[in-house]
C-alpha cells in the first residue's frame, strides 16, 4: 500500500509538472518555476547560506577591472571607485568605473552593483517589478535583463549575491560581462 501511495504522489507531480510546463513560457511561468525551486538548495550552485539567514558578504570592486569592463563592452572607463552601504542586515557595494574621454558625461560610466544577502524570493519580486525585465536562463541561479533609452541592465543571482550591471551596452556585451564575473563570484564563496 505505501508504494502505491507514493506511486500516486509521483505520478502527480510528473503531471503538474507537465501541466505548468505546457503554458505560455512566459515571463510569469519563468517566475513561477524558479520560486518553486527556491526551496531547493540542494542544486548546484545554490547557496544555502541565501536561504538560511547565515551572513553572506558582498565581494569588493576587485573583482572586476577596467581592462575586463573595457573588453566585455566596448568602453573606454578607469579602475572603478567603490561606495558600500548599510540597510538592515543588507550591504549594497558599487562599483563606478567612469569614462576616461573628458568631454563624455555619465551616461558613459559603466556600473556594477553587489547586494547582500539576497534571497530567491526578493530577487523574483525585484524582476517582477521591472516591467521590461526578460528572464535569462542558464546565467547563475536567476537572471533578467532590461533596457531603457540605450543603457542595458542585467541582474543575475550567484548564491546568496544579486549582482547588477548598468551601462550603455548590448545585451550581448553585458551577456559577456555577466559571463566573466559570475565564475568568479561563485569562487568567493
């Protein structure tokens, strides 16, 4: 009798799976499907320090150079200047790297964001409140990426870190970026 029970407890969830699987795949389902496995720390990559409240730090601007910012997207910007800050249990750090051309405003300037702890939930909340957010799959634990007037921001989850970069770049070039830094900021935890 218990084998069939589990039998049954298996054979449902194959099929809602299969159920939720068959929607619209859209930005929605996307959400759904990673809150689901928020709950599961076990998979690979995941840090369950993220969900079990234990103090994750958030890396320093080191971890990424000029010369890597310059070749992932085309600029021309200096070493960064770093600014960390405190809200509850929570450290924002970021990091500026400004436009070396004298005559370029701001808008040039590329900028990395690391805020720690982050969790799966509050993360999903912050992409569903960017309307023109497009969830990428396979970059860290969770990615989105969103566009506004030219300047591009992807925020991708590592472990229990949300790290965010906003610069005047294609979505491929922050995709490369992402890609260089995300191996690294597993490797610091």
């Amino acid at each position: 009798m218990p084998r069939l029970l589990v039998f049954q407890f298996a054979l449902f969830a194959v099929a809602t799976i299969a159920c939720s699987s068959s929607g619209t795949g859209g930005h929605a389902d996307a959400a759904a499907q990673r809150e689901a496995s928020a709950v599961d720390t076990s998979r690979p990559g995941r840090d369950a320090s993220a969900d079990a409240g234990v103090l994750c730090a958030a890396p320093s601007c080191d971890l990424v150079s000029a010369s890597e910012a310059n070749a992932a997207l085309g600029t021309a910007v200096m070493n960064p200047t770093s600014k960390s800050q405190m809200t509850g249990d929570s450290t924002l750090t970021t990091c500026t790297f400004a436009t070396t051309e004298s005559d370029a405003s701001p808008a040039g300037d590329v900028t990395i964001q690391y805020a720690s702890p982050e969790t799966m939930a509050s993360f999903i909340a912050a992409e569903g409140a960017d309307s023109g957010a497009t969830v990428l799959p396979n970059l860290g634990d969770a990615a989105y990426l969103s566009s506004s007037s030219g300047v591009g921001t992807l925020v991708v989850l590592v472990g229990c870190v949300s790290l965010r970069i906003t610069a005047t770049a294609s979505s491929n070039q922050l995709l490369q970026l992402a890609g260089d830094i995300v191996p690294e900021l597993r490797a610091t935890m």
